[in-house]
C-alpha cells in the first residue's frame, strides 16, 4: 500500500477517495461483520477476506494490522476506578500484561511510515484469571458510525468504479472529519509517543450496581515529538519495532488509563463522534511496559485482542462494533492458527 494520503505535497493529497485506502487497510481493528444481520447477511469469513491486499493475506498471520511486536508489563492500578467497575484488575494493585504494538495494515510490506493508524492490543490479568482484553487505535474518533458503513467503506474502497468513494462520502458525511484528522494530526516517530484509545463505548458496574457508560484511553508519559512526515518515509520500513526496541532499554515505559465517563444524551453506539471535553475523566492506573519481544515468537502471537472478553465489573454497550469485531477477530484467528507452516517460530521450544 503506498496511500497519496500519507506524502503531503504531493497533488492527490486532498482526495477524500485516497483517504479511503488509509482507512481501509489502517482502521480494520474495527473490522465489521456479524452474521446476524439482514436482509444481506456478511459472514466473518467474507468480511475478513475483503481486508486481503492485491497479492493475498499473510498467511499464518493476522489478517489486518498484521504487523507487529510483543510487549510484556504491569497495569498498576490506582484504586480510583472501583467507584466506576467491580472489575478486580481496577482494585489497586499490579496486574500482569501482554500486549501488543501494531501498524493498521493487512499488507505486511508496507512500510511503517506509510502507515496512518497505530495500534495497541493490551490483555490484563486478574489474581483470578479474569482476563481484560482491549483493541485500541491512536485516532480520536473512527471513520464511520456504523458497522454497514464500514462493510460499504471496505467495499467502495477496493471498487474500480472511479466516483465509489464519492458516493461513499456523499451517503456517509461523518467520514470527512476522519479523513481531516489523517491529514492533519501530527505524526510522531514512536509507539511510546502515541495515545491509544477504545473508541467503542462499554458499561462499567460498581459494586453497588451503578452502571455507567464509558470510554477509555492510554495517554502516554513521553513527550510526543512531531516529525515530518517526509522524514518518516526516508527511515526503515519497521522503524517502529527498531524504536521502541531501543527505546526500552534506557527504561519502562508508561501510559496513564483514562477513563472518561458519558453524560446523558451523550452518543454511545457511534464511535465516529467523540464526547466533549469536559466530561468526567478518571485516571484508574498506569500501564508499564517492562520488555518488547518479537512477535514471532513472542507471548502476544496468540492471543486474539478480541474488545469483547472482558472481566465483571465490564461489558459491552449498545454500541454494535464490539461484538462485530468480537467476530471478525475470531474468523482472522482460526485462519492464521490453521496456517502456522506459513509462519513458523523460530525454535520449537518457542512454542510451548
């Protein structure tokens, strides 16, 4: 994938049509399907498929935001967040974390200065077992409001009809800020520099039973530094593995979680549009990545990021996306796990 979007300067830079193939290739961590709905029902299976790049999926390996490197760590939470969620991994204490780093992209030969969206998939883990999964991108808001939307954002993506992506655009208006977004944010040159936020709302219930709707972020301790994005492009297409590799060695890095919690009439069931400002935000700990790992034959290969295993105390809204994702992840997990002579470990012993 070489994006217009991504090279400013360059004459097709403003095209909404080009915004597109970023959003197509970058944003599948919210990946749509469920095959409950009608009267056209997408199966996991298609839907996972349309994400393929003109030679093929990676075999053996995640089917989007297919590139990516393992990290290990605690979540040190503060003991503020059991006012909102009886979720034992809120209750103050440190938790044990797996995670993972990520570009947005199925083509695993794009370069990660051509790549918009950044990732992070993050499991925590109870004393008890309770597992707390989560997939989160940089952007502040999604491209679209709805699970269809992004099926028919995919579908005039990779159409050959010249005006697919207009009319796109046209049935589809909240997409443009999206796309401003991808135009204008600065880029930064690290994954230790990147927000990482869930988008989707979830409930969270105390131990009295009070439930709220919230949203979540990992605002980063280090200092984001803009780089241009010509310079990014003159760097190593995995520059961000070799980064914060190295970065990681001067230390433990560190992303407080924010929890920002909806006032009524706020919307819940569209990612595509954030909440005010000034709402209630609560930092319920810190996230502590310890030591990075190639994913090859790293603790993160397989474990599916799936947003909707969650732990009590934490549960899905009536925002649709979660449970689409929930879907997709698993059709792109029992590909890639069907596939591993494709993407061998290093040593066998990796394995066990």
């Amino acid at each position: 994938m070489t994006p217009p979007l991504l090279k400013p300067g360059r004459a097709a830079l403003g095209s909404l049509a080009l915004i597109a193939v970023v959003v197509a290739i970058a944003a599948g961590a919210f990946a749509y399907t469920a095959g409950w709905l009608s009267p056209r029902r997408l199966t996991p299976t298609r839907l996972v498929a349309a994400f393929a790049p003109p030679g093929g999926p990676a075999l053996g390996r995640r089917r989007n935001h297919v590139r990516g490197v393992c990290f290990t760590g605690t979540f040190e939470a503060n003991g503020a967040g059991t006012a909102l969620s009886r979720a034992p991994m809120l209750a103050r204490g440190q938790y044990p974390v797996v995670g993972r780093f990520n570009v947005g992209t199925a083509n695993p030969d794009d370069p990660d200065g051509e790549v918009r969206v950044r990732g992070m998939g993050l499991q925590i883990t109870a004393p008890g077992g309770e597992l707390w999964r989560a997939a989160m991108i940089n952007p502040p808001f999604f491209a679209v409001a709805t699970p269809q939307a992004f099926h028919e954002l995919l579908r005039a993506s990779h159409a050959k009809a010249p005006d697919a992506m207009a009319a796109f655009t046209a049935r589809h208006p909240e997409f443009a800020a999206f796309g401003a977004w991808a135009k204008s944010a600065p880029w930064t040159g690290s994954y230790a520099e990147e927000p990482y936020n869930s988008l989707d709302s979830f409930v969270f219930t105390n131990r009295s039973g009070e439930r709220r709707v919230v949203r979540w972020s990992l605002r980063p301790a280090a200092h984001p530094v803009p780089v241009p994005h010509d310079a990014l492009l003159q760097r190593p297409p995995d520059f961000l593995e070799q980064e914060i590799a190295q970065r990681i060695k001067g230390g433990p890095l560190r992303w407080t979680m924010v929890v920002t919690v909806a006032a009524p009439g706020d919307p819940t069931a569209d990612p595509s549009q954030a909440w005010p400002e000034d709402r209630r935000a609560v930092e319920v700990g810190t996230l502590v990545v310890e030591q990075i790992q190639d994913e090859r034959d790293g603790p993160c290969r397989d474990i599916n990021y799936d947003p909707a295993v969650l732990p009590a105390g934490v549960a899905t809204s009536d925002d649709p996306f979660p449970a689409a994702r929930s879907s997709a992840y698993r059709a792109s997990y029992d590909l890639r796990t069907g596939e591993e002579k494709d993407y061998p470990r290093t040593t066998a012993e990796a394995g066990r």
